[in-house]
C-alpha cells in the first residue's frame, strides 16, 4: 500500500522522548561530527535514556566495530554498548551469509568493521582477488584506503564474483568539511566494471531490517541528518523520523524535498527529542506555525510575483526560526506535491538565518 504524501511537518504533544520508546541515532551529522560531539548532544542523549528511552545507534559507516564506536561514545560521555550500535556492515555481512555457503571467502575492500561483521556471520575475509572469494563487499575504509583495493575488487566482479556494498553515501561529515563517503568509492569500482552491488545500507531495507531486529523497537523514531538515507529510511520503514539540521542537510534542500525525504519532524539539534513539536496549521491561502505565516507557488500569490520566488513569510507574533521554517516546508510541499518545489526560497530562509 502505497503511502499518504507528507505536506507539512508534525505536531507532538508530547516530547518525542516520550512518544516514542526508541531513537534509531545516525552518527556522523548527528552525535558527532569529525570525532567530536556536536552541541547539545551529550545532555540530550543522557536526559533522553534518563526518562527511559532507548537509545540505538544506526550508521552507515562500515569502517569502526561496534565496540569501537561503543567506547568512543563513552568517552565523549554517552555510556554505550557494542550491542547499540548497529552498522552496515553488520546488515551486508547479513545479506551476503543469506546468498552463500557458511565459511565461504569473501574479498574485503574497507576496514575492520566489514571483517568482524563477516565473521560474526561465519564468513572468512579475504585479501586478494586470487584467494578464490565467492563475493567481494566494499564499504568505507577511511582516507588512507589504498586505491589498489579498487582494483582488486575490479579483477573479482570481472571473474563474475558478486558484488556487495554496505552503503553508498556519496559524503560523509568530517571535522574539516564534508568529505568523500563510500558511494564515491562505490562510483570508482563501477566505472572500471560495469557491474551494480547489491547494497545493504541506508535507506535500503536490509539496514531497517536489522536494525530492528537488533534493537526490537516497537515505536521507533529515526534521527538523522541525511534525507537521501536516514529520511528515506525511516519512509522505506514506514516509521516515523526527525531530522536535525547539524549534519548536511540544509533549509533549501529541505524546502525542495521529495515525498520519500519530508520527515515527520524538524529541529535545530538533538534537543528536539526533549521537547513536544509544534502544530503547522492552514491560515488562509497559507500556512503557519508559532507566529511565522509562510505561502509558496501559486497559494495566494498574485500572477506577476510568483516567477521563482516565495509568495510570502510573514511574522505578526511570537516564533523563532525553526517556526518559520516549518511553516514554509509545509508550503513548499504542498504546492510541490509528489515531486519537488522548483521555487527559491532563499530571501525567506536569509530571513530566518538558515
């Protein structure tokens, strides 16, 4: 059954802490960011597992172990255990044991977390294209990956071993800026081969899959920072999500998102999860939320000033930035529909510093 078009934001009454019994966490963009917390994370997790939410972090980054980001979490002052932590390598390491024999060889082009995943899973890793591997999986091994790993998955997938990835993120957060991410090593080995992957990892269902058997949520909500992964993992799931805007998304990109990327929420940072959402109700030819009045595309907009901009955003009260940001997503959407608002909505999200 297909799913009802998000037009606007949600409202909560509740915190979401509490409407929810899991938060389903990315990682890189939303806890932290180049191995440092990002502002308000820390106090936010720690009241949110205080008031008896489960607390599950979901990456896609298949470089580090669980154990690894489980420890690194507690030094920054988020007390974790491996078994929170769900990557995609442990979702590809699933997928692959589906499709071959138990103890089979797989050629590994990543890091440490594909190997420990694989053996979790009764797989044996392997380096080289000539030590008979029966797959070949690829998933982030960091800036020092050494690009003769590109190749010696390409002599694999040309021999016609299948072709495994644990995500396909074309960027990832670093504390200098955004780096390459997997999907651009991803893009190497395909031009040299020709060849697709069967991919494991956001927003694809074999995360969603084992990420909730890993975590048994019953009512799980799916923080992110990415729409083209976490959002559209949480709609793949049909589950309800929140993006933070600390990580790559920005208000342009929200404002043009398609239906599979609107979240049910948004909010500045973690501390969204502490707090109720506030309503975005119909006012006229417009929307409104807190004391923001935003239009969009034809809604009310006299012939001669819809061109590629905004109709209106208007503030006759009390609201603050995220308000006004909100009131507009549920403007863009709308006039949008199934596909994407083509508007600029820059001079309204300059308004509002976003």
């Amino acid at each position: 059954m297909s799913q009802a078009v998000r037009t606007r934001p949600d409202g909560s009454g509740q915190a979401l802490s509490e409407a929810y019994d899991t938060a389903l966490l990315d990682l890189d963009g939303v806890v932290y960011a180049g191995g440092s917390a990002i502002a308000y994370a820390v106090e936010s997790l720690g009241t949110a597992r205080a008031g008896g939410m489960h607390l599950a972090y979901v990456t896609n980054n298949a470089l580090r172990t669980p154990d690894t980001v489980a420890a690194h979490l507690t030094a920054l002052g988020i007390p974790t255990e491996a078994g929170d932590v769900i990557t995609s390598a442990q979702a590809v390491a699933r997928l692959i044991s589906e499709q071959v024999p138990a103890g089979a060889r797989v050629l590994v082009i990543g890091g440490e977390g594909l190997r420990v995943a694989l053996r979790e899973r009764g797989l044996e890793p392997v380096e080289s294209a000539d030590d008979d591997p029966v797959a070949v999986v690829q998933g982030y091994g960091g800036p020092e990956l050494p690009w003769g790993r590109f190749a010696e998955a390409s002599y694999a997938i040309a021999r016609g071993v299948p072709w495994f990835a644990s995500n396909t993120d074309l960027t990832i957060p670093s504390a200098r800026g955004i780096a390459p991410g997997n999907g651009a090593a991803v893009q190497v080995v395909r031009i040299a081969t020709g060849a697709e992957p069967q991919v494991a990892g956001k927003p694809l269902p074999p995360m969603h899959r084992e990420t909730i058997l890993r975590t048994g949520a019953e009512r799980p909500l799916v923080v992110g920072d990415r729409l083209d992964t976490d959002i559209e993992g949480a709609f793949n799931g049909e589950v309800d999500s929140l993006l933070v805007l600390t990580g790559v998304t920005d208000g342009a990109q929200l404002l043009a998102a398609l239906p599979q990327h609107r979240p049910t929420y948004v909010d500045a940072d973690l501390r969204g999860l502490l707090t109720g959402q506030p309503e975005v109700v119909e006012a006229g030819s417009g929307f409104r939320c807190g004391g923001w009045t935003a239009t969009a595309g034809g809604m009310g907009v006299p012939p001669l000033e819809r061109s590629r901009e905004w109709g209106r955003l208007e503030l006759d009260g009390e609201g603050g930035a995220l308000d006004g940001l909100r009131a507009l997503c549920a403007a863009a959407w709308t006039a949008a529909g199934e596909g994407s608002c083509e508007l600029d909505g820059g001079k309204a999200l300059a308004r509002l510093g976003l």
